[in-house]
C-alpha cells in the first residue's frame, strides 16, 4: 500500500492467450517479470491476462500504457493464426505494421535456406516505430514501441528478452524485503501488526498464513526502499512476537 | 476466439493481493477455477491482478461485474489489515459492510473460548445483501453479493469453497478439447493451420509450441462445445500433420 505513494516507476503486465485462461498453461512470466522489475525498483502495479482476440488486447494495451510508466506484454508473437499481438498493438498505437527489414535479416540468418516460409516471416512485422527486442534463442524479435515492451510467451525466451532490456529501463530506488516468519496464528497477530503498519507507513507490510511441515503460521512481509527502516521494522516485528509467545525468524526477501 | 461467439456464460477471475504483483507468490487459483469452470460451460474470459489497495479493488470489480456472467475474487479476505477485499466490495456496491451474525457463529463454533478476538471478528463482517459460501476448512466465509463471488486465497480454501459454489451456478454446453501433437515446428504448420481455423470457426484452435525430452514439437488444441465437430477437426488436422510429415498424437484434454 505505502509503496504506492513513493517516486518507483510503475509497471503493468498483459498476459496475452486463450492457453492461460483455459487453465491449460500456469502463467510464469508474472513472477519473473515481477521479481526482475522490483529488484530495479520497478513495481507491477496490475496484471492482466486476456483472451487472443484483438478488441481485448487494444483495449488492455491502451488503458495499461495510459496508466503506467512501462507496460510488458508477453505471448502472442509467433508465426500461427492466433498470434496477433504485434497487429494489435499497432493498432492501439493507430500506426501500421511493417515488414521489418532487420527482423527479416535476423530470421534468415536463422533458418536453414527455404525454410523462412510465409508464416514464419510474419514474426518480421513490426510496428513502424518500434525498435528491437532480441531474442537471443529463436532470433524472431519482441519489440518496444512508446513505453510498452512486446515480450515472447514461452518463458525461456521471454527471460532471455528481459536479461536484455532490463539494462535500458530507468529504474528507480531497489525495492528490499524482509520476511518474519512465526507460528502463530494471523489473527492472533493482526491487531498488533496494524498498530505497527500504522506507525510504519512507508513499510508495506503483507501477512500471509500458511501450513508447513505440520505447523500453521505465518509470513510477515516488510517491503520498501529505505533498508533502514525496515531493519527497524522488522526488529519491532521480531518483538511484537516474541511478546506474543511465538519465535520469530527473520529472512531478507520474501520467502521467508 | 470463436468460443466468443457461443452462448457461454463468462467470467472474470480478480486476483487481490501484493505478494502476486510482487513475484512473491505464483497465483495457482485462476488455472483451478478456469478449468472447474471451463468443465461446466463457463468460460474465463479475462483475468487480473490487483493490488491490496481499495480503489484499484473497486474498479476492478465493477469493470469485471458489469461485463462478464460472474466474476470471482480471490484473496484479501482474512483477519489483518491488509485484508481489504469485503469492505472494497461493499463499496464497489454501495452497500454498507455489517457484521453478520451466521457468520459470527460460525467462527464462534471454530475458535477455542476467548479466541475469537476483534481481528478475527472483522472476517464476519460481509456485505449488506450477500449470501455466505461456506469455507469447511476454517470457517471464515466467502460470499456472494450480485454476480460477484469473493473467496479465499489459500488454495485449499479457495477450492474447497468452489466445490461448494460449482452446482449453484448456472453452466452452458461443457467445453471439451482435444489436443494433436507432434514433432512438427510451429511455423512448417502456420499456413495449413490457418486454413483449418478458417473452415471450423466454431473451434477455437490454439498452437502451444514446446520442448520436451530433447525434442521440438507443437501442441495444437482444439476447443469447443460440438464433440462432433471437434473430432472432424482433429481428424482434418491429423491428416494435415502426417502430409507434413509428422507423426500425430491425439489427446484429450488440453494437456497432450
């Protein structure tokens, strides 16, 4: 919550395929994205996945871009019938989409001679106006135009793409976490843990229960920028539950 | 995409929480509910992920409520402060937030004497209006109000709480898929898939490429409501796949 009033830049995340809300893929690219963005001080603000049909995708593209200071999209740039995403994000950007000529290249260097079939040259339209995102495992690029990067779906590729822009983006302050984990119950803790959000309002403090080897209990996350004061956060924490009668167990990052 | 065309109901999954937008958690609630839903005729048509803050929650709720069959939350519903989905709800309806005395005693029933303390108390206040989901594994309720149905977000809840949900809903056809795979690369296939989609509108035919075992190959699924017409498909794509020079593995489902 507090992070929301710092300078970080903000993110949004569009997971573009019918595979993700049928259920039959386990989207993985949030996290990645999420965990890379905020060790460069950007925060994902928002998530959303939607359908391979154009109207949604411009429309998500268009309300993201407006609001966020980066927009990562991620799927729909392959050579099939239902990749559609770099047409439609022309189209959300009201620009045409071109062949382009150092994409084409990058495909035949790729592809064993009369294999760049039709289909497959179809991963060389671009956006007028963007520039390149490489794709350092099947060559056939994601692009940025404005502030929204066109990542692949497959998620090697997609990790691969990130290693390479992550460099360009302005980041802001790194966003640290502490975790204190304890076996109490959460609601044994909760009021507690409110005073001390209260008194620490520049500290997002997340509670997550949960039922480990046997035991309940719960994870206390402490996120924010100034390591300095979530060190005394997370001491107050620490204190908070030993008062309680639980032991704490103090961990850097969130998976305490 | 032509599944957009049928008279499916539809739904919107909204999942609430930081540790999903911060990487910390991978979300495993919209795969479960895509595909419990999917099975009875109801189809995810988008998804997104919002953050522990009141009027990302609101907008997202009332976006989603006004656009799709039904919409379900997931998370935000516990006894600490950063649990703020009910109250956001309430808002989102302009509807006041009550302590409900079913669910009061229902937690009464769950806690030992004098545990049942005012964080704790904070999970009965629901919404004017709405009708309880029951949650058998700790007590604490979900509920309904509208077409808006707001669950927990520990999986084992979560699910427990749909089973409950499932039959009170009203379905469409039964969504079934059948899946061709072969050892075939996305784009050698492009051109003859699009064609396929094309003359079977009425199935929506998806092209996951993968890895596996040492092997490149691709997994075309194939969904819809008319089995029929899905097994005249899949034979057609079968054929397709073998003049290509594949070899076809015929699933069903969507995970072959």
């Amino acid at each position: 919550m507090s992070l929301a009033d710092t300078l970080n830049p903000t993110a949004a995340v569009l997971i573009i395929g019918n595979e993700i809300l049928s259920g039959r893929t386990k989207d993985a690219n949030l996290p990645f994205l999420a965990e890379k963005l905020g060790a460069i001080g950007i925060r994902v603000r928002e998530a959303r996945v939607v359908p391979d049909v154009e109207a949604e995708i411009i429309a998500a593209v268009n309300a993201c871009r407006a609001r966020y200071t980066y927009v990562f999209t991620t799927g729909g740039i392959g050579p099939t019938h239902d990749d559609i995403t770099s047409a439609s994000v022309a189209r959300a950007f009201g620009v045409p989409l071109e062949r382009n000529a150092e994409a084409v290249a990058r495909l035949e260097r790729h592809y064993a001679p009369g294999a760049l079939n039709a289909a497959r040259l179809r991963m060389a339209d671009i956006p007028a106006g963007a520039t390149l995102v490489d794709n350092p495992i099947s060559q056939a690029p994601g692009f940025r135009l404005g502030n929204v990067f066109v990542l692949a779906g497959v998620p090697n590729i997609m990790q691969a793409m990130v290693d390479g822009i992550l460099p360009r983006l302005a980041g802001g302050p790194p966003i640290h976490a502490l975790t204190v984990s304890c076996e109490l119950a959460e609601g044994r803790i909760a009021a507690d843990l409110a005073t001390l959000q209260d008194r620490y309002p520049s500290v997002e403090i997340g509670s997550y229960p949960y039922f480990r080897n046997g035991f309940f209990g719960v994870s206390l996350v402490l996120r924010g920028t100034d390591e300095g004061m979530l060190d005394r956060a997370a001491e107050e924490l620490a204190a908070m539950v030993r008062r309680l009668g639980g032991t704490p167990t103090l961990t850097r990052g969130t998976k305490g």
